[in-house]
C-alpha cells in the first residue's frame, strides 16, 4: 500500500513532465500553440520548447542542416528580417508548405520572440559545398555580386546586401555562409512568385533582370566563398549605399 501511494505521489511529480516534454519535441507546433496562450498549465514556457518545432529542421541554433541543403541557417540573421519572413509565411506571401504550417497558429508576440532568438545566436558557419562550374561562370558570378550588369540594369548585390554581404541592420540579409540549392531556389522563387510581395519589389524586380545563368553564376560564386570571420550583420549606420527607390520592403516600405 505504502508503495503504492509512493509511487502514484512520483508519477504525478513525473509523469505529466515527460509527457509535457515529449509533446513539446515531439508535436513542436502544436505545443507552442497552446503555450502561446498560455493554456497549458504546468509548462514552463521557455525559449527552448517555444524554438523545439524549428530546431528539428533548422538546428537548436539556428545552424542550418547539414543534411538538407534546402534548409537556411537562421543564428544571426537580422531580428527584423526573420520576422517579416515569418510573417510572409503566414500570409502566404512566401510560399513553402511546411513553413508556412508551422508558424499559421503563432501569435505576433511569439514570431517576434522567435526572431530575436535567432538572431542573436553566435554559431560557427559551415562551409557550403561548391558546385563543380567553369571559370567563366565564376567570373559571371563575381561580376554581378560585386559590380552588377549596368546594360541588364542589375545593380551589384553587396550594393543593398553590404561591402561583407553579410546583410545590414535590421532587414537586410546576409548572403555568405548560404548553399547553392538554397539561393538557386529562392532567386527563381522570386522570379515564378513563389516568394513574393505586392508593389514593386527588390529581389523581384533584380531576378527578373538576370538570366537564368545568371542565377547559377552568382549562387555558384557566393556558395564558393569563405564566409568571413564577422558574420554579423553591419549597423544601418555604417551602409552608405541608398537602395534605389524601386526598393521596396515590406509592408510599410520601410527599409533601413
Ligand atoms: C520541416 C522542416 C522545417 C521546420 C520544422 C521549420 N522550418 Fe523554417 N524553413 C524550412 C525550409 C526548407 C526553409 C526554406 C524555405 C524556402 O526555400 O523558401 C525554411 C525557411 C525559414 C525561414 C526563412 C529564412 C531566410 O533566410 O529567409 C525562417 C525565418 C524560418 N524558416 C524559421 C523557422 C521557425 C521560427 C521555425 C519554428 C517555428 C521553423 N522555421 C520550422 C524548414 C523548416
Ligand atoms: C536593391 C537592393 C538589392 C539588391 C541590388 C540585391 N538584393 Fe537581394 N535582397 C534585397 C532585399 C530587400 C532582400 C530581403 C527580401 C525579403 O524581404 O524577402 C533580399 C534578399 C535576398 C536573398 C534571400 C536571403 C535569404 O536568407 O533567404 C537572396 C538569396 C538575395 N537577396 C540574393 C541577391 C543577389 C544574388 C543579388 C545580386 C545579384 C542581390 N540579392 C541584390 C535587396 C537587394
């Protein structure tokens, strides 16, 4: 008897804990649903279970896969600019599927919290793997990252994404440190509006301008560099470049 009791006094300690962590890990999503609105009482809501959805994909910290290079990393991108992606997910102005389950039930508050945990991990990058392209193509590629195609109207790329091209506060993103699939796929998403927004359109209105080539030589280019040793973002302050007024981002047009 006096086992008994003792034993169901642990497993009421206990068992609702594992319970409530193997559906944190296990059903991601859906647990950070319900803590969202705090319904779930007894859950502590921390940092770690509310990212446990997007760790399984992305890494704990936002690294990336290194099984799938279709997966982007997330650490240290800038705060803003994750969040209007997760946004567009939601809205659907960025189509992917899984993605854009994953963050439908989020609240503002949540996406917002979410972004800045990503944004402020400090991880190493990984060295993508380079895709075996000519010389020419390199040099296509380097081209347009660095100087642009003024006869196709295609502005250089470090031009918005910074002198580093490792992005620019607080929604510009990066390009080092991305695989070839990744930035081979969103370069066409723009251009079929896969990823897309209304009005004129940054990324929309540069895909456009570059050949289908194009987009190889500079993904081939930009995968094949060594990201360098400060990833981090620059201050708004410290980019002097205007962005062309055809610029537009997001909802409120409002850039850096
Ligand atoms: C099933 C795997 C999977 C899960 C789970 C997942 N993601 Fe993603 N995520 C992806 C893929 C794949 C992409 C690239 C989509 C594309 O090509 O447009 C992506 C893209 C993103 C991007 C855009 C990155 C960029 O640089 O533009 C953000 C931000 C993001 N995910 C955040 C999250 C967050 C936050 C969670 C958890 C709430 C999450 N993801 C869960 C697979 C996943
Ligand atoms: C006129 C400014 C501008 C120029 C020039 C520009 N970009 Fe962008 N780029 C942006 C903006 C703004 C975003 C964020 C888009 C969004 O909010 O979805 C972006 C996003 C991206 C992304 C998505 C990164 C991620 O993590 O998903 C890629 C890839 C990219 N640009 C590639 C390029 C390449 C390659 C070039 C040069 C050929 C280039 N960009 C030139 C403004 C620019």
């Amino acid at each position: 008897m006096n086992s008994f009791v003792s034993l169901c006094r642990r497993l009421r300690g206990q068992a609702p804990r594992a319970a409530f962590a193997l559906l944190a890990f296990g059903l991601g999503s859906a647990a950070m649903a319900a803590t969202q609105a705090g319904a779930v009482p007894g859950v502590p809501d921390t940092m770690q279970q509310r990212v446990a959805a997007c760790a399984s994909c992305h890494g704990a910290h936002g690294e990336g896969s290194a099984s799938d290079v279709a997966i982007p990393r997330l650490a240290g991108k800038p705060a803003g600019y994750l969040l209007q992606q997760l946004e567009y997910f939601q809205t659907g102005q960025r189509r992917h599927a899984p993605m854009e389950y994953v963050v439908r039930q989020l609240s503002p508050a949540y996406l917002r919290d979410i972004a800045g945990y990503f944004a402020q991990q400090d991880v190493p990058y990984r060295r993508q793997p380079v895709p075996a392209v000519s010389a020419e193509t390199l040099r296509r590629g380097e081209q347009l990252v660095l100087r642009g195609d003024s006869t196709r109207g295609v502005p250089s790329c470090v031009s918005c994404h910074g002198d580093r091209l490792t992005g620019v506060e607080p929604m510009m993103p990066g390009l080092m440190g991305l695989s070839y699939d990744y930035l081979t796929t969103q370069l066409v998403s723009w251009r079929t509006r896969q990823r897309a927004a209304e009005g004129p359109y940054c990324m929309g209105v540069v895909a456009n301008r570059m050949r289908e080539s194009d987009i190889a030589a500079v993904s081939a280019w930009l995968a094949g560099q060594e990201p360098p040793a400060d990833m981090h973002p620059v201050p708004a302050s410290a980019h002097t470049e205007p962005l062309p007024g055809w610029c537009v981002m997001g909802k409120s047009g409002a850039g850096q």
